[in-house]
C-alpha cells in the first residue's frame, strides 16, 4: 500500500464522523447529564441544587419503587412464560415437512411484532372499558357472563391484560428465532436419530432441544433486557385500580414528567439500569453453565 492509498482511505473516516457527533450530543451528552441531575434537585424551571447523594437514599427507602419493580416483574412472568411455549411450539410445528403455507402462517403470526405498543394499548383500552368495551358486550351475548366485568378496575386482571397483550405481540418475534435455530439443526442429525430407533418424542427431547437451547437463552436474556422496559402498553391503559400496572418505567416517566422532580427520576433511571445489568449478568451467567451442559449432552447417544 502506498502513501498515496493511506491518505485516500483516510477520506472514508469523514463519513463516520457525522455518526460520532450524532452520538455525543444525542447519546453521550444527556447520558452523563442524567447522572449529573441525579445528584441535583431540579423541577426543570430553576437552576439544580446539589443534593450529593440525598436523592439515592430516598430511592432505597421509596417502597413505591419496590411496588414497581414487583408489578414489572409480575406482567413479564404472565407475559414471558406463556409467550416462550407458543413460540417454541409453533416453531416446532411449522417446521414439519407435512405443514403446507406454513410461510403465510410465519408471516401472520409475526404481524403483531409491526404494530407499534402505543396503538395496541389504545384498542386494548377501549376493548377492555368495562362500560362500552367489545369484550364484556361478546361475553354477555354468549352468555359466559351476565354483568360486565370490570377488568381494568381489578388490579390481578389488568396485570393479566397487559401481560397477555405483551406475549401476543412477541411471540411470533421469538417464534421467528426459534426457527432459525431448528434449521440450523442438520437434517443428518435426525436421520441418524431415526435409524436408531429413537421416536419423535426422543428427538425432540433429547435433539432438538439440547441443540437449541442457546437459542433458548438468548430469547430469555433479551426478554429480561426488554421485560423490565415495559412502558408503552400500561401508559396507554391509563389508571387501573391501586396502579397495579404501574412498572418501573411508568413509575420514571411519572416522577419526571408529571411530578417533575427531575433529579430524583434520574436517580430511578439510574437505579433501573442497575437492576437490568445485575439480571442480565445472572442469565448470561446461567447460559454460561447450561452451554457447558449442552456439550456434554451432545457427545450422548441417541438410545431408543
């Protein structure tokens, strides 16, 4: 390479160089501000006041910030467990060679991924209104029920709905990525499980599952990563009984923009951002073991 190409490449940095800016001012800049508000008190009219570490004591004593952290906790359980069996399931089945369209089955069921939360959380709003809804009208005209339900106003059920609206927009994503796993099986593999003998239920069992399960993991990792920013569908229920939809995010976003104590929804940003990092490090640290145990299983035979 001569000195003349050097000084040409060195062109294609200022292309990256808008990227940079983009993210210092857009990325960097209010990450470290936030941490620097976090130790103010401000309500974004007059100038901060240095209050050191006053508004990360009130956080560990705030037992509202627990009750949110126990609320997202709840909806992703409802959401999360529900939503991995369909996905794998489905998975599962749409890659049998007997199922025909199953690329249109594939499609549809990923069609909730592309609606955006916001507009989901406002039909889910109106379906659910316990005076007007298209719920309670179905169910009374089927006569499963006789008065309409109250849904949003029972703090369990509205846990239940946004749980339930969350696996139904989400599981055709992660079924998406158990498929990809599944193919990535050889179809050799299988093959060789038939000759021994071995019936489906041991391959699914003993195969297709060991061989997957990093695929598994990731699903878990990432749905951790996401399940603790659930945000937009409980602010679009609006106020349901006790704030049982209340999550750790909706608990930020309520501090800062309604209540506008800047410094201490700073401080909860922060404290959210703890609690991600420490579960995703105790799953990624999970993953590490059941991949060392994926190994082990790899290496037994297939007895029928």
């Amino acid at each position: 390479m001569t000195a003349g190409n050097v000084k040409r490449n060195r062109i294609g940095y200022y292309f990256i160089v808008p990227y940079f800016v983009a993210f210092l001012i857009f990325g960097l800049y209010p990450i470290l501000y936030s941490l620097y508000i976090s130790f103010t008190n401000w309500n974004g009219f007059s100038s901060p006041v240095f209050v050191g570490l006053q508004n990360y004591v009130r956080l560990i004593h705030d037992t509202a910030f627990y009750q949110s952290i126990l609320t997202t906790l709840i909806i992703w359980i409802i959401s999360i467990v529900p939503q991995l069996i369909l996905a794998l399931g489905l998975a599962i089945l749409l890659n049998e060679k007997f199922i025909r369209g199953k690329h249109f089955f594939r499609a549809v069921f990923y069609l909730p991924n592309i609606v955006t939360p916001v507009t989901i959380g406002v039909l889910a709003a109106l379906m659910f209104d316990w005076k007007t809804g298209s719920v309670n009208k179905i169910l009374v005209a089927l006569h499963i029920i006789h008065v309409p339900v109250n849904w949003l106003g029972h703090p369990f059920l509205a846990q239940v709905i946004v749980g339930g609206i969350m696996c139904w927009q989400y599981f055709g994503y992660n079924m998406l990525i158990f498929t990809a796993g599944l193919q990535s099986i050889p179809n050799e593999v299988y093959e060789a499980a038939e000759m021994d003998g071995a019936t489906r239920f041991q391959i699914a069992l003993r195969i297709t599952m060991p061989m997957i399960r990093p695929v598994i993991l990731f699903t878990a990792v990432t749905s951790v990563i996401g399940g603790m920013q659930i945000f937009d569908v409980p602010l679009m229920l609006g106020n349901t009984a006790g704030n049982s939809t209340q999550t750790m995010v909706s608990y930020l976003y309520t501090t800062g923009f309604k209540r506008f104590d800047y410094g201490y929804a700073s401080a909860i940003a922060y404290g959210i951002f703890i609690l991600i990092m420490v579960m995703s490090l105790v799953t990624m640290k999970l993953s590490s073991r059941k991949n060392q145990t994926v190994v082990s299983d790899r290496v037994a035979p297939v007895r029928a």
